[in-house]
C-alpha cells in the first residue's frame, strides 16, 4: 500500500546498524537484530556477529545472502590458514580475505561488513569494509543504515584510550540510539567483545535499553493505568 | 517508435508538472490502524509514528481524531493529506452544526463522505495518500468501516489498514466476537499492536486507543508497551550454525 521511490540509482541504504570498536586490550563489535524483507521484519532476533575464527569476527550488513556467503567461504579459508599456518591467524588475514571477495565481485555483491578481533602480535583490531571492497584499518566504525544517525554521536561521544565497560556501554548506546530513529533497525542489541582472555558475547534485550527522546516507559496494558489513575484518564 | 506519441498523450492526461499540485508518493506517512467492534461501540488503535521515509521522524503524531459527536476517523498514510481531510471534516461538522435542526451526521454518513472524496480525487489522478477507519455510533447502532485512496470502501466488524490487514485481522478473525467487554477489546487490541510492533518496521512503541459509545469520544494518553525478548531461541540463534542468521 505504501509506495517507497527514491532515487533508485543512488547507493543502496542496508538495513542494519553495525558497530565496530577498539578499546585498550580489545575490541567491542555491535549489532541490531532486525532482518527485513520490505516492510515486513523477517527475523526480529538475528545475530549479525558472525565468527571466522576463534578469535574474529565480523558483522555482516546489506544483502542477508551476501554477507552470508561471504563469510561462509571466508571462515573456510581462515580454517585452512589456521592448519597450514600452525597457529591462530591474525586479524589482518581475515580482513583481506574479505577485501579479495568483496572487490573482485563488487559488480555483484551488496554487504558492508566490519571485521574484528584480537591478535598475539597486534592486540585489538577494527577493519571496515564498505562497498566495493575498500579496506580502512580503523579505531571505530560504523556500517548499515542505520549508521547514518550515528555520524554525530561518535564524533562528540569517541575517546581514545577507553576501558571494556565504556567501549561497551558506548557500543550499546549507539545502536540503541540507531535503533530508535531507523526504521530498517530494531530488536535486541548484541555485542562480542574480543581480547587476549577469549570472547564473550551479550545481548541487552528491548526493555533493558535506555529510554530516548519522545520514548515512553512500557507497560502491560493501557488497563493498568486506566484502573491505577482515577476519573478521566481517558481525554477527548 | 510509439515511446514518444504515448509520452505525449500520457503527458496530456497527466498535465505538467507546474500546473498543479499532484501527490506523486508519500513522504511522511503513519502506519496501520485497527479498529473493532464491542459491546458498547468501537475502538480504534493507531501509534503515534510518522515515518519520513526509513526515518521514524516524528514519534507524537495524533492519527486518531474525533469527528463530530459520533464518529471517530483513524488514519495511515501521508499525515498532510490526513491533515487536509480533517479540514474538509470539520468544516461539514460545522455546515451541519449551523442547520441547528436537532440532526447531526452520524458515522454512515460521514463515512460516504469520505468515500465519494477519496474517489473523486482518485479518478482525477491526484488521490489523498491516506487508508482512513471511521467508527462511530448513533442511535444505539455501531458503525465501524474504512475507506482507501482509491475509494475501495466496506464495513466490519473489525478492519485494519496497512500491515494491520496482513497482521492483526488474521488474530480478530480468530479471537473478535460479539459483545465483547471494554477490557476485553483492549486487551485484543493491544495483541494486535504488539504483532505489529514486532513485524512492521515503520511501528513506533507509543499508541493511543479511542474509543467511542453513546456517551462519547474518549482518546488514551499515549503508553507504550511492553515486548518480549527473552526467549531461549533468541539468545544464541546461530550456536552450532555460523554463518546462519
């Protein structure tokens, strides 16, 4: 019923928030939940942060299929370099493996996806892999569309040099914020947090997020406040 | 070899673009309404978003308004149209008020009136991007239709516009009977909205419920509600499949 045109040439806006963040001693990657086919969600409970190896990861934007498959072989390759390579391979490796499927099939292919994890010899790394396969080795950043809303948030909210719980809380509070105005974003928040002890991974469901602009606190029913209130609660 | 004779013919029928104010697409929209039949009349259901495309812009817009002493109008769509057409409405209320003659519209009429606006823009290829739900009820007999911007236009126990017909109706074809309670239509309702909540992407968690008797009009404070997300399956959904979503 709703007509969405635009400009149908322009760059294609995906449906996600994705986070990728470096801290001292780690890295802290971010997601939605939200998978959407049009207007209807598909999946309200997805998990974005997909594992390459035991210690990267990546999160996945864009076309569903895409990033997907690209991760799928990505993993596989990763698995033969772990073999061949005699010890856990780094960050770097994953990242590029990446940028050679993304640029040789960039005419095809439509995922944004953001590799990170930890490694002996680097520590915590951050690489974002836009479109086209560009490869930028970075402190933090952002991907799907729901990015859009987050340009001014880091740029004041970013610090070097931050703790675990504040790269965390920082993550969390982006996409909760992204969240709350794209439509194409929705659901939980997931984080995986990856460093020299292993990985942990969190999710920080709808009622635990914070509260935002305009939001309001939720209840069970309108029935509660109707009997709690007295006379008119109820205006016309 | 026809591409340019049609292209002028289709421009004709058209007119230019500098002549007049056609709506090509919606920009801000709101997204579905429900509304059902109970005991004492109607309620209706609509949040409060209004989306700018893939943007929830505006999170306090009021898409459910009284109309006169007997109806209720829901809408979707684009709000300034929605805009638009309550002008149209207040201003019949008004011309009816001014007759002081003891009669007022009541819900089927105002409901025909809306139809023969929506289609009659509709055939001049410039139609108010809106799905409305009227409820009402006068005299003891409840009223509860909608009408959408090509001027389709029925009545129900229950009706709902956008994802609501895909989402919500199949729950009140399972769940609605007759002479339900206030309390029970609330409950329904709000099953509905949080369906839509969770499945449509342009839903916004802050919605008002009207609903209308004998007595009156009545339209909530806007609540948002509760959700669920605590499922096991929604914990780790791709331990034991990387890869998966």
């Amino acid at each position: 019923m709703d007509v969405s045109s635009g400009d149908v040439n322009g760059p294609h806006s995906m449906g996600t928030t994705i986070i990728g963040v470096t801290y001292d001693g780690g890295v802290v990657l971010g997601a939605d939940s939200r998978t959407s086919t049009g207007m209807y969600v598909a999946n309200r409970a997805s998990d974005k942060i997909t594992q390459l190896t035991d210690n990267v990861y990546v999160c996945r934007s864009g076309s569903a299929a895409d990033s997907q498959i690209v991760s799928d072989y990505v993993r596989y390759f990763l698995h033969q370099h772990t073999i061949q390579l005699g010890q856990p391979s780094t960050v770097k490796v994953a990242a590029n493996l990446v940028r050679l499927l993304s640029y040789s099939n960039k005419n095809m292919l439509q995922t944004g996806l953001i590799v990170g994890g930890w490694d002996k010899y680097e520590g915590g790394k951050i690489y974002g892999i836009p479109l086209g396969g560009t490869v930028l080795e970075l402190p933090f950043t952002i991907g799907g569309s729901g990015s859009s809303y987050l340009y001014g948030f880091f740029d004041q909210a970013w610090k070097e040099g931050m703790t675990r719980e504040e790269a965390e809380q920082l993550v969390v509070k982006a996409v909760s914020l992204a969240i709350a105005r794209d439509g194409a974003s929705g659901g939980v928040v997931r984080t995986v947090t990856i460093n020299k002890d292993g990985v942990t991974r969190k999710f920080y469901a709808g009622d635990t997020l914070p509260l935002w602009h305009e939001e309001l606190e939720p209840q069970n029913s309108l029935l509660d406040t109707l009997s709690a209130a007295s006379p008119e609660p109820m205006i016309s | 070899m026809n591409l340019a004779d049609s292209t002028q013919a289709m421009n004709n029928l058209l007119g230019s673009e500098a002549d007049s104010q056609r709506t090509l697409y919606p920009y801000v929209t709101g997204t579905s309404v429900v509304g059902i039949k109970y005991k004492d009349g109607i309620l209706l259901a609509a949040d409060m978003g209004g989306s700018y495309g893939s943007t929830l812009r505006y999170k306090t817009v009021e898409r459910l308004k009284p109309v006169g002493k007997h109806s209720i109008i829901g809408a979707s769509g684009e709000i300034s149209d929605f805009q638009e057409i309550m002008r149209y409405l207040d201003e019949l209320i008004l011309y009816d008020n001014m007759w002081d003659d003891g009669n007022s519209l009541g819900p089927k009429e105002v409901h025909n009136y809306l139809t023969r606006m929506m289609y009659n823009r509709r055939n001049k290829f410039n139609p108010l991007w809106n799905s409305l739900v009227l409820g009402g009820v006068k005299n003891g007999q409840k009223y509860l239709g909608t009408v959408s911007m090509i001027g389709v236009h029925y009545e129900d126990n229950h009706v709902a516009t956008g994802f609501g017909n895909h989402l919500a109706r199949p729950i009140l074809r399972d769940e609605w009977h007759e002479n339900l309670t206030f309390e029970e239509g609330v409950k329904l309702l709000e099953k509905c909205m949080r369906v839509l909540l969770y499945r449509d992407r342009s839903a916004v968690n802050k919605l008002q419920i009207a609903k209308i008797t004998e007595a009156g009009v009545t339209i909530s404070q806007p609540y948002a509600l509760k959700t669920s997300w605590d499922l096991s399956a929604f914990k780790n959904p791709t331990a034991g499949a990387e890869g998966s979503w």
